[in-house]
C-alpha cells in the first residue's frame, strides 16, 4: 500500500518528464531507422546478383531487429503493458490477419503482440499501410524494403498492389501473414461521423466502437490469396484500450502520452470457412 502511494504521489512529477520522453523516443525511431537503411543498403548487392530469396531473408530479418527498438521503448520506457488472448497464429503458415483500427498507432503496438506471442512473427508479418507513409525518412525505405503494402483509397491502384505483393510473396516460398485494417483508416471523430452517416443511408445498425468496414479491397486481396494458394487461415484480432486512448504519433511524440494498456484477442478461422462470394464475404466482415 505504501509503495502505491509513493507512485500516486510521485506520477504528477514524472508525467512532467514525459514530453521529454516522447522526444526522445521520436528520435530514437528516426536515429535507429536512418541506420538502419544504411545495413539494408548493405545488401542491396544480393539482388543484382540475382538472389531475390535471399535478399528477402535477410531484409526480414533486418527489419525485425529494428522492430525491438520500439517494442522495448514502448513496454520498458513508456510502460506500456499488453496482453494478448485468444488463439495462437502459425507463423509458419500464410494467412490473412484483419484488424480493427482505434487508432492510428495500432499496427504498432500490434508488433509487441506479435513478439509475445511468437518472436518470428515479427519476422513473417507484412502490413498494410497509408501510402504517405513510405515517404517518412529512413521508416520509409525500410518499410518498402521489408515489402509492406502501401495503399492509396484507390480501387484500381491497390489492385495492382494487392496482386504484386501477392505473386512476390508466393514466388519467394516464405509463409507470411498479411496484416489488413478493413476500416481503411483509423476512428477519429470525424471517421466516426462518416461511418454514421453511412449506417443511416444503408438502414444498418450504429456501431459505437468500430468503423464500416470497406468490404471492396479485404474480398480482393482474399480472393488473390486464395488463387494463388497463399492462405490457410484468417486471423480476426480485436484491439482495445481499457484505460487511455492515444489517437496518434503526435500525442505519443511531442505529449510522451502512451497507452497504459492494450489488449489484443485473436481468433483463428480456417479459410475454408469463409464464403466464397463478395456479398457473403461483405456480410461475414459486417458481423
């Protein structure tokens, strides 16, 4: 009892120092990344030399390691604790893993998930993303490096996205589990607004947690996955903040605000449960 009260009373002093703190992890990421590209560039050679497999081994790998640099700073530092539920996903298998996105930091915090459940997911996870974010320096090329989908809200472009990336991944023979957010961005107010608008012109229900998802860009990319024999399950993760909600990489920077907690609950769902169909599909996502 006595130990919980110096940490009540000392929390307002240390929350001074946190704005330092977020500095300093922003920093950190941008320091760590810039290196970083420069012992991706080191290997650049591997694919002039035509060794695409193991060009593609190595950069997993190196990306990963990087990866540890804000799993660490986020639970060590920050303090953030997460706790992971529900089934375990195979990293040895090809799976599609669709998310919600509360926020704009989820993918993220979903790393550290991933490393307690099993460390070589963070190895075989590739995520979709804003295409702005290939443009962040160092991040940037290390995230294209590491083949992260970045996707632009345009149904044609992220179709030639969609199927590239999964030829590439199929071609290398490495089982990866590729991570979607079918919302398409994050629930801030304004998304909120526009996801209520949307339930009231389709007759649907409101959702107080969730946004609609775009049912449109998740049935193209299962529909490529299965037609190239890339998928074995469906991962359904539902992500949550039972104390402090951080909406974005503004707050935990230039603020040092971080999420207490994070809770992350995995479903596994064997692909050959789902339909087959665009609208079967658009009502198996809506549920």
């Amino acid at each position: 009892m006595d130990s919980l009260k110096w940490h009540v009373s000392r929390r307002p002093i240390l929350d001074l120092f946190m704005p330092i703190v977020g500095w300093i992890f922003g920093i950190t990421i941008l320091a760590t990344s810039l290196f970083g590209s420069y012992i991706i560039s080191l290997f650049l050679f591997l694919l002039v030399m035509g060794k695409h497999n193991a060009w593609r081994s190595v950069i997993d790998r190196c990306v990963s390691f990087w990866m540890m640099v804000p799993i660490g700073f986020l639970e060590l530092i920050f303090g953030m604790r997460v706790r992971v539920s529900g089934d375990e996903i195979e990293y040895d298998k090809p799976a599609l893993i669709v998310m919600n996105h509360r926020t704009r930091l989820d993918w993220m915090y979903m790393w550290s998930a991933l490393y307690q459940t099993n460390p070589w997911l963070i190895v075989s996870n590739k995520i979709s993303l804003k295409a702005q974010l290939q443009s962040l320096p160092g991040a940037g090329f290390g995230m294209s490096a590491a083949q992260f989908l970045f996707l632009q809200r345009n149904k044609e472009k992220d179709a030639v996205t969609f199927n590239d990336a999964i030829q590439y991944f199929s071609a290398m023979r490495n089982n990866y589990q590729v991570v979607l957010f079918p919302e398409g961005t994050d629930k801030s107010p304004w998304t909120t607004s526009k996801s209520l608008e949307f339930a009231k012109k389709n007759g649907l229900k409101e959702l107080k947690y969730l946004l609609y998802p775009r049912v449109a860009g998740f049935y193209y990319l299962l529909a490529k996955m299965r037609e190239a024999h890339f998928i074995t399950y469906v991962y359904d993760i539902s992500v949550a903040y039972p104390y402090n909600i951080v909406q974005s990489e503004v707050d935990l920077v230039v603020k040092g605000v971080c999420p207490r907690e994070v809770h992350f609950h995995i479903k596994k769902i064997p692909v050959n449960e789902l339909p087959n169909s665009e609208v079967e599909c658009a009502r198996w996502l809506n549920e």
